[in-house]
C-alpha cells in the first residue's frame, strides 16, 4: 500500500511538472554570476534552450535572471521579470500539424507562487513567420517587460494555421 501510494504520487508530481512546462523543456546552457553571495547561491543569468514541440527545426534562447541567496537556494525566491528571447531554424522545419494562431510553448515557475515566465509563439501567416514572445506574468500584478523574436520559415514550407 505504502509504495502505490507513493508511486501515485510520484506520478501526480510528474504531471504537474509536464503542466507548468507548457511541453517544451528547458535544456540548461550556461550561466553567469552577477551577484556574489556570502550564503547560498550566486545571482545569475542562465541562458536556456527550448525546442518547439510543434515545430521541428526551431529552438528559442532565452536569458533570464535567477535569484540566488538562501531563498533561492530553498525555491522561495521570486525571479525578476526581465527575460531575453532569440528563436533561430536549426534545422529543416517540419510541422506535422495546423497551429493555432497564438499559442503558450513553454511557462516555468518563477516563485513559489502565482508568477510564470511565458513564452508564447504567434504566427505570422501572411509573411510566413513565426514570432516567439517571452513575458512573465503574476495573477494580480503583471510584468509589460518582454522581449519577442521572429524566424522567417522558408515559402516553400508554408505555415498551416488552424
């Protein structure tokens, strides 16, 4: 009983984690200090990346400040709202199936509660490119702080948008 029981958490864990990504998942790059600290971790800039998972071919870069200190050593800290985006074709662009004209591909926790980088893809039909928003967001008080990049996809591989 005590091992289905902790299986079953175990599993509920996971699934809240495959949620709150959106379905993309962070690949960790690098990371930089730019705040020592004399108890826990450094401030820091972590630079991640991200595979669309509807759009084979395209990773987005994304830069964002990380809280160190004994509260983000404990996952209590609350990140600044300030994140960088750069998305780039890294391969033949493949999509299976028509997008949405908007659509959430990646959302991580940025505190304990209520507060989420976003990054959104938007499609661009006429010109035949996808846009790539990162913001961060909080239930009651919202972030306009946002950085967008756009990656123009081949005519010959059209966009279908549903």
């Amino acid at each position: 009983m005590k091992t289905a029981l902790s299986r079953l958490f175990t599993t509920a864990l996971l699934a809240a984690g495959l949620v709150a990504s959106g379905g993309a998942r962070a690949e960790p790059l690098a990371e930089v200090s730019t705040v020592w600290k004399l108890i826990g971790p450094n401030h820091k800039i972590v630079v991640e990346a991200y595979d669309d998972p509807l759009v084979e071919g395209i990773t987005c870069y994304v830069s964002r400040a990380k809280t160190g200190g004994l509260s983000g050593a404990f996952g209590l800290a609350e990140d600044v709202a300030e994140a960088s985006i750069a998305c780039r074709q890294v391969g033949p662009v493949r999509i299976a199936k028509p997008l949405p004209a908007k659509q959430e591909v990646f959302s991580e926790r940025q505190s304990i509660l209520f507060k989420r980088l976003q990054v959104v893809r938007m499609v661009d039909a006429r010109r035949n490119v996808l846009v790539y928003l990162t913001y961060s967001d909080k239930i009651i008080e919202g972030s306009p702080q946002n950085s967008v990049t756009a990656v123009a996809v081949d005519r010959g591989t059209p966009i279908p948008v549903r």
